[in-house]
C-alpha cells in the first residue's frame, strides 16, 4: 500500500507540496512496516488459519479506524469502499496463498511490480495511456523476475505466480480507488475498506476450516499488521499525501520492497543467489522508474503501494 494509490483530501485538509520535517520519517516508518508485514504474515499462516488472519487483521484496522472516520462515514462512501474492498480481499488472498510456497522476500520484491500494474490497469479500464517509460519498467520487471525466480535453487514456484497475480489485482484495485475516491473522506474511505476484506475473510473462514481463537503466538503478527501497518499505515500515507510532492511520495513508497528483502534476509533467512540478487536489483530499478512514470503521466497523483502483505 496501500490506499494504494491517492485518496481523497478531506474539507480542511493542509495545502499540498508544504512537507514538514517528520512527514519523510513518517512515510519511511509506514514502509518499513509494510515491508515487514511479508514475513510476519508467512509466519502467522503457517501456524493459523489464513482466512482467520485476515480476518482478524483488517477487522482490527477497521476497529482502530472507526473513530477517526465516524463522522464523515456516509452510505455512499460504505458502499464504494466495499466495491473496491472486494478486489483488495482478492488480491489480499491471492497473495497469502502465494507467502505459504514462496519467500517473504520474493513476495516483497515481486509486490513492486504494483507501479507497473497500476497504470496498466488504469489503461485498460479507464483509457487512461500508458507511458512508454510505463512500458519499459515493464519490460525491465519481467527481465527481473525471470531472474529472480528462475535463479532459485528450485527455480519458480507456484507461490510466485499467485503473489505475481496478486499485483495484477492490486493494481486493479488502484484503478479503482484512484477513479471512484474522490468527494469521500479518506479516513472514512479506509475505514470502510478495510471493513469490506475483513468481513469477505470472515465469510470465507468458516468454510476454510475450523474456526477457533488466534494462539497467542500469532497475536503480535495480527497486532503488528492489523493496528500498525494498516491503520497505522494506512493514516500515515493519507497524513503524508496531503502536503508532499507526489514525485517524492511515490520514490519513498519504492522503499517497501527494499525493506521487505531486509526483513526476508534478517528475520527470515532468506538468501539470494547472484543471479537472483541480480534480478531484485532489476526489479527495484523498474519499481523507481514505474513511480516516475506513473507520476508524470498522472498529473502528479502517485502511486503508492500500501503494504501488499
């Protein structure tokens, strides 16, 4: 993320391009913690129910929400933001499955191809044209990710494709959000949401398997994601949004793939082999250049990519 792309400015909201001092911290902290969210997540589901952990997750965001967004939480804006929550659950179970064969580090890295997918799904949704800088950071992506998965000493998995589809997904959902976010508050916009996935994962839970209360071991995973890296998360982007440039808006939010691969290497043991290392270096370059793009032919909305995980 997440949202993913540019919200709404609420009534009131400061004047844009007047950063502050903390505001580059605040984003920075934003990424880290989505780029964490890929390991915590693996973690959590391969000792509960995937369903239940999302569940659990964005029902606690949507909780740690509410109060900011009772107020301006209109029907209208409920039933918009459970459209488009629809296709972020999508997206969100896609790449879940994807995290229990593949590494939080290859989700993290493949996650950034959301500056490509985005403006692609604008195109073909919206007409909105692609970039051919757009189109080269793709081209540099699929040279990327060829490297990187086939480089693995098991080559590609099956987890790989379902985090690769995700992205398309999430790049739907952007396109989604950035067309239909406009008069709602943004507040109440994630609120509902988050509001709309965690209610599809509640439906879906029962039918998963049995449904029994988090062990404690999974609680800091559900805390962390739920309370931090999406409410919190989520807030601090849409903070952030309102005052800083969009060019820089968008190269801070490349930095979740690169936190992602730290955490994959540092708390998961994840490790690259050269040609593998090679391809995330292609991958990260496309994600920079895709923001850039993605920036410039948007009039300066930026593609923010909101913690995929």
């Amino acid at each position: 993320m997440t949202g993913h792309g540019a919200d709404a400015r609420g009534a009131g909201s400061p004047e844009p391009h007047t950063s502050r001092a903390w505001d580059t911290p605040l984003l920075l902290g934003a990424t880290a913690a989505w780029g964490g969210t890929f390991v915590a997540t693996k973690d959590a589901i391969l000792a509960y129910s995937a369903a239940g952990f999302l569940a659990g997750r964005f029902g606690l965001a949507a909780l740690a929400l509410a109060p900011l967004a009772r107020r301006t939480l209109t029907r209208r804006t409920l039933a918009v933001g459970a459209g488009i929550g629809l296709v972020l659950a999508f997206a969100y179970a896609l790449q879940t499955l994807g995290l229990r064969s593949t590494t939080p580090t290859n989700a993290g890295l493949i996650s950034g191809f959301l500056v490509v997918s985005a403006p692609l799904a604008d195109h073909l949704l919206f007409r909105v044209r692609a970039r051919r800088s757009t189109l080269a950071a793709g081209a540099l992506s699929v040279a990327g990710l060829t490297l990187l998965t086939g480089g693995a000493p098991a080559g590609p998995t099956g987890g790989d494709g379902l985090v690769l589809l995700s992205t398309a997904a999430f790049g739907v959902y952007v396109a989604l959000l950035s067309r239909f976010a406009a008069g709602h508050d943004a507040r109440a916009l994630t609120c509902a949401r988050m509001l709309a996935v965690a209610t599809v994962f509640a439906l879906i839970w029962p039918l998963s398997g049995p449904v029994r209360f988090p062990p404690p071991s999974v609680w800091p995973a559900l805390l962390a994601t739920g309370i931090i890296a999406s409410a919190g998360g989520f807030w601090a982007q849409t903070f952030v949004q309102q005052r800083m440039p969009a060019a820089r808006l968008a190269l801070l939010n490349t930095m979740e793939p690169v936190f992602a691969a730290l955490f994959g290497y540092g708390l998961a043991g994840d490790r690259l082999t050269p040609p593998q290392l090679l391809g995330g270096l292609l991958i990260l370059s496309a994600v920079i250049a895709g923001a850039r793009a993605g920036t410039r032919g948007t009039g300066g909305r930026a593609v923010g990519m909101e913690g995929h995980s």
